[in-house]
C-alpha cells in the first residue's frame, strides 16, 4: 500500500481539478464521463455504459463475483423555465439547487450555439423596503443575459429547457482545504478511479470482478444507480458519496449527528446497510489505523445505497462518506486527508473482500 502521503499524487489532482471544473448537470453528464473513462482507461480492463450514461471500469470482467464500488457523477443546476418579454429568465431546479445563494451569482447557460453568461439580478440594497426584505425564492430569483427582449435572448440560443451551471472553479484553500462547486459527488468518482490506480500499481490480484462505478442522475433520486445495479447484478456494493460537515454554524448537531471534516471517513448505520459490510469496514479502519467517524440515518440513507441495496432481491451494500461543507453551494469544501482516508479504506477493505466472504445473516 502507498504512503498516505502519496495516494493523490501531482497527476491525480491535476485531474481532479479538470473534472471538478468541467460542467456536468444531472442528464448532461457525458463530457465529464468521458474525462473520468479517459483517467481510468489504464487500470481497468474493460467498460460499460448504459443509455443514460452511467460508466463502470471492470477488472475481471469474467469472474462470477462482483463487487461494485461507486460514486456519482452529477452536480445540481438549473433550467430555463420561463423568458419574460424584457428578456429575463425564470428558473426551475434540477437537482437540490439552493435558491438562497444565487443572487449576484455568474451562470453559464448552454445552448446549441455555446455557453451563454448571464447573472442572477437582484434588487440593489437602495430600492428595497427594509420593513418588508424579500427573501431569495425560486419564483423570484432570476437570470439577466444582457438581452433587451424575448427575441434576443432566443436568437442568442437561449430557450426554455436549457440546462444552466455555476462557474465557480477549483480552489485550495489553507494548503489542504479543497473547494469547488460539484465536489457532491465528482469527489467519489474520483475516490473510486484512485482506488482502482492503486490496484493496477501495487499489482493486486483480484478473485472477483470489481466494478468502478460512476452513476448519473443521482441527484434527482438515484436513477443512474437503479439502472445500472440491474445490469451489473453485483454480490456487494461499496458507495461513496459526501455527508454534512455539522461543526459550522447555524446546524444542530442534535438533530444532525455530529461530523466533521479532517477527522476522517464517515460510515453510515442505516436500514439500507448490510451489517456484516460495515463491520468489516470499521474492522479495516481500525486494523489499518484509517481514521473513522459515524453517521445515523434514519429510514434511508438519501444516497445510492439505497438503490443498490434494494436491487436484484437484496445486494450487500454499505456507504463510506467524505465530511463536507456547505452543500449544494460553489464553495463546497473538503479536507484532502478526507479524501485520502476515504480511498485506503475503500482499497483495504476491497482487498478483504473473496468469493467466499459471506454477508448472511443466518451463517
């Protein structure tokens, strides 16, 4: 096993910056598919995708065991809604997009013709009634593109259903403070991809089929996931995606649990995770000195777990999380020792892992 220090390596990061900075809306996810394929192609043996876009790294794609290890690769955006006849643009979600932080935000629409800029407009400070503040709300917030009407927002390739996204990109923050938009979840795609990196350089053997997987449209209720469990069938699945860093402002940790970021993976008690599966991660973390923290959910898990664990009559499924601030805003932020615990624990734990591992209750 490489040096903790070394798990993300000058190369590695260089890629994470790339992918977190490339835009991929839930249903638009392609492109950045494509990156994440290119960076795997070297430690896998083989892919599949699936018509919405989903895309699985498989080593051993012959064994009869298969073991899923899985992030997703969607980030939350907007669409065009409504354009006003002064030009303006009203939104829907898509995704859990937070409307109370996208005032005085820059966008990037996509339209057939290319990116085009606009901002979230707000009334100036001046002109509002300071007895009567509106709040941000999905229907009062909108976008101006510097059109002067309806026909020249159109003719700038602007319509209704077109996808919007934040510009905001990668920055570190303190040294080992990593921020963007998107790290929910582009971080477990790229978690996964650098376990697999670490199978194909220290040359492990594998007596099943791992299979990489970086599911699409989770975030408008696990679809990627649903899908492509059915084609895969695994016997286990290890998810990964980012929980509350609950230590900030403004959070009940009664209500929230308590979890931070720089004190290591999160792993998760929930209906949805097999008990077998987490004991023996927690059993990995603390044979292998992994740092370690844990969550409570309540009737599910709101991740991929869930739809992984109720697939094909039951599949052995667990969640391992990277602590994480400010969700679903641009300014996302993890610890990188987060991020590099997360993959020795997911590594250790898959090189545990045999055909023979039963996950049964009743043995």
């Amino acid at each position: 096993m490489a040096k903790k220090a070394e798990i993300i390596n000058k190369k590695s990061l260089e890629f994470l910056e790339r992918y977190l900075n490339n835009a991929a809306p839930t249903g638009y996810e392609s492109q950045g598919q494509k990156m994440w394929m290119e960076y795997l192609k070297p430690y896998v043996d083989t892919f599949i995708t699936d018509t919405y876009g989903t895309a699985v790294g498989v080593i051993n794609p012959d064994a009869p065991y298969k073991v899923v290890i899985e992030g997703h690769s969607d980030e939350i955006s907007w669409y065009v809604n409504y354009i006003t006849d002064d030009g303006l643009l009203y939104v829907i979600r898509n995704g859990g997009s937070d409307h109370q932080i996208a005032p005085s935000k820059w966008v990037n629409i996509h339209t057939k013709k290319g990116i085009v800029k606009g901002v979230f407009g707000w009334p100036a400070i001046h002109t509002r009634n300071s007895a009567k503040e509106e709040t941000p709300k999905q229907d009062n917030i909108f976008i101006d593109i510097g059109a002067k009407d309806k026909k020249e927002a159109e003719k700038m390739g602007v319509h209704v259903g077109c996808v919007i996204t934040y510009p905001d990109a990668f920055e570190i923050l303190n040294k080992n403070k990593l921020v963007c938009r998107a790290i929910d979840n582009r971080a477990g795609g790229f978690m996964i991809a650098e376990v697999a990196r670490l199978l194909h350089e220290n040359k492990k053997e594998l007596p099943f089929g791992l299979y990489i997987t970086n599911s699409v449209q989770e975030e408008i209720g696990l679809r990627g996931a649903e899908m492509i469990t059915q084609t895969i069938k695994p016997n286990v699945a290890i998810v990964t995606d980012v929980c509350h860093d609950t230590t900030t402002p403004m959070i009940d940790k009664k209500k929230q649990g308590e979890t931070k970021i720089g004190d290591g993976p999160v792993i998760t008690y929930a209906p949805a995770v097999q008990n077998k599966l987490r004991e023996l991660i927690i059993e990995t973390a603390e044979t292998k000195k992994i740092p370690f923290q844990r969550m409570a959910s309540s009737r599910f898990t709101g991740t991929d777990t869930d739809a992984f664990a109720y697939s094909n009559g039951g599949v052995a499924s667990a969640l391992i999380s990277l602590p994480l601030r400010y969700m679903h805003t641009t300014v996302e932020m993890i610890h990188k020792e987060d991020m590099e615990n997360v993959i020795r624990l997911i590594y250790e734990t898959v090189l545990k892992i045999t055909p023979e591992t039963s996950f049964s209750y009743f043995d």
